[in-house]
C-alpha cells in the first residue's frame, strides 16, 4: 500500500500558510523584475542601433511562468523572440527557483549562420565577459547543470569553431546569483548589449 503519511518537514510546510503566500509574493516580484529588464533591454542604445531584421522584432516582449522546471518555479522573458519552425533571434532571461538568474542569445538557422564567423573571431571577447555555450542536443534545456554549459574561457579556439557549427542552433548565455537580485537587471541588460555590439561587428 502507498504510504501517503507526511513526514514531521512535510507537516510542518503543510501548515504553513505563509510560506506559500510569500512564494507567491516572490513570484509576483519576479515578474515585475522581468517587466524592467525588458524595458531596460529595448532602451539600450546598443538595440536602439543594432541593424534586426523586421521580423526579429516583429512580436511583442512575452513574460511567462510555470511551477515544474525541473520540479521548480520559474519565470522567464522572451525579447527579442524569433522563432519560427527553422530559424530564430532571441534574448531569454530566466529566474528559476533555488537557483538562480539566467541570460541566454539563443541563435538558430539561417540567422546562426548568419552570425557564425562573426562569433568565431570573437571567441576571446565572449571569454573575457565571462559567457557561456550550451554543449547539449536539446535546444530547449535551460539550466547548467549536468554539464549543460561550458565557459568559452575554457574551449580552445579550435574546439570553439566546431562547437559553433556542429547543430543548426547556438546558445550563448551566464548565470546570475539570486543574491544579485536588486542588480541583476544591470547586470542582464550589460550581457545583452556586449552581445549586440559584437554580433553588429559581423561585417567586419
């Protein structure tokens, strides 16, 4: 027979009204946080500039949240968000719960390739601002555990040239402590516009 009889920590939550209702309050927070990194990343004067294609920017900004991640809350902000059953252009910022933040370029066919040599040449730029790349087959994992993600400052720049050609897609992103709650709009909209003026150097 299922044992369904909580544990003494499980009663104890189970009791605890509070805690859910401060949960709620955080998650409420976090998505107003969303709301002004989105402001603050289509203020830049590095977007204002850089040459996107119409349809990049052809959706509004999407602010989206869920309870299992993984078993745990998140919310995350899409803007820029191209996709489309091939392609994509976007900026994911991700706040998931007893982790931390997170900010992904996450670049897909046509519009990799576009941007491919360019990100190349700059494997000592995008070491230096201390990203990271996504090693994995599922476009659609989100956190660095399990391997997931490598710091650029550790790949060679051979193995970063085959890590940039070997799927039709590219994600490129850095994790920000939850400590850094009050500053992390700063800090997401930084990574961003260091993105933006490297890719905008693609002509070069």
């Amino acid at each position: 027979m299922e044992n369904f009889e909580l544990t003494a920590a499980e009663a104890s939550i189970a009791a605890d009204a509070e805690l859910l209702r401060m949960k709620n309050r955080v998650m409420v927070k976090a998505v107003q946080l969303m709301g002004v990194i989105q402001e603050g990343l289509a203020g830049h004067a590095a977007h204002q500039r850089f040459p996107f294609e119409a349809e990049w920017l052809g959706r509004h900004a999407k602010i989206s949240k869920g309870e299992q991640y993984k078993g745990l809350p998140w919310v995350m902000l899409d803007y820029p968000r191209f996709f489309s059953n091939s392609d994509a252009f976007a900026f994911r910022t991700m706040f998931w719960w007893g982790h931390y933040f997170s900010s992904t370029l996450h670049l897909a066919g046509r519009v990799k390739a576009m941007f491919s040599n360019v990100l190349i040449r700059n494997h000592a730029v995008l070491a230096s601002n201390g990203f990271q790349v996504y090693l994995g087959d599922d476009p659609w994992e989100h956190d660095f555990e399990g391997g997931n993600y490598r710091p650029i400052g550790s790949i060679s720049l051979e193995d970063w040239s085959v890590i940039i050609n070997r799927h039709d897609f590219l994600k490129i992103a850095k994790p920000y402590s939850l400590a850094h709650w009050g500053k992390v709009s700063r800090e997401v909209v930084a990574a961003y516009a260091a993105l933006l003026a490297l890719l905008d150097t693609k002509a070069g």
